[in-house]
C-alpha cells in the first residue's frame, strides 16, 4: 500500500495539472472573444460585442456594449444609438434599445437589424451623471456589412 503522503502529492499534482488546463482554456476563449466593433471619443472607448457574430444582415439580435474611459467601467451611463445608411440616407428598420445594464459599463441593445449589405453608421451617445447639462460624447462607428 501506497504511503498516504504519496497519495496526497500525486492528488495534488492532479488537481495542478487540472487547474493549469482550465486556465488556459479560459485564456483561450477569453483572448478569441473580441470586439465584433468598436470606436472612441477623448477617453471614452466602446467596444461592441454581438451576441450574433459575424453580424447577419436581416436577424434579429442583441449587442452587449462595454464603456470605459480613464477610470475603468462607465456604470450608470445614459446611452443612446442611432443607426442608418449614410449612402442611402436611411435610418435602421427597428429602433433598438438599451434594456439592461449587465455588469459594471456593460449594457444590453436589444433590437438591433441591418436590412442591408453596405455600409452602416452607429452613432451613440453616451451621457453620465457628471456629464449633465452639457452635450454627450458621441462614437461614431462606421461599418460594411
Ligand atoms: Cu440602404
């Protein structure tokens, strides 16, 4: 029979080797999911991550959008999106909206389709409460689909 110190360094080599293994699984999804978009204005970037990707035109589907700036996650922001066809000066066929904040600067748009291939302009603005009374910040991402 096997010592019980034995044992206990083999489990704990096991264990070692098992956490390794899930952290670099980890570090592989994390560094294989990037931005699908993203854009900036002064310190503030935007960073689009679309829960249909690549974007499909013509489905129906929902972006996370993560703000930070300077200071790390803008929490408690106001965000508003437009979207449209410069070269066809047409807006989007729905109007989508931010219906959750998920996380600390990470925010839900639900609602969102392109109806077309070409190119497409979001344009978000972002107000704080330390920005109030005064104009937002606007990211303007332009993108061909
Ligand atoms: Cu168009």
């Amino acid at each position: 029979m096997k010592s019980p110190s034995l044992l206990s360094s083999k489990i704990y080599a096991i264990c070692t080797l098992f956490v390794a293994a899930l952290l670099s699984l980890f570090a592989g999804i994390s560094a294989a999911k990037e931005a699908d978009l993203s854009g900036a204005t002064g310190s503030i970037s935007l960073e689009v991550f679309s829960r249909l990707s690549p974007i499909e035109i013509n489905t129906i589907h929902s972006w996370e959008i993560v703000l930070s700036d300077g200071n790390g996650p803008m929490s408690g922001a106001t965000l508003e999106i437009v979207g449209g066809m410069p070269e066809h000066n047409h807006g989007m066929p729905t109007q989508p909206q931010i219906t959750e904040e998920l996380a600390p600067g990470r925010y839900l748009l639900e609602g969102v389709r392109f109806h077309m291939p070409g190119l497409w302009r979001m344009t978000a603005s972002i107000s704080t409460a330390e920005t109030q009374g005064r104009p937002p910040s606007v990211v303007v991402i332009d993108f061909t689909l």
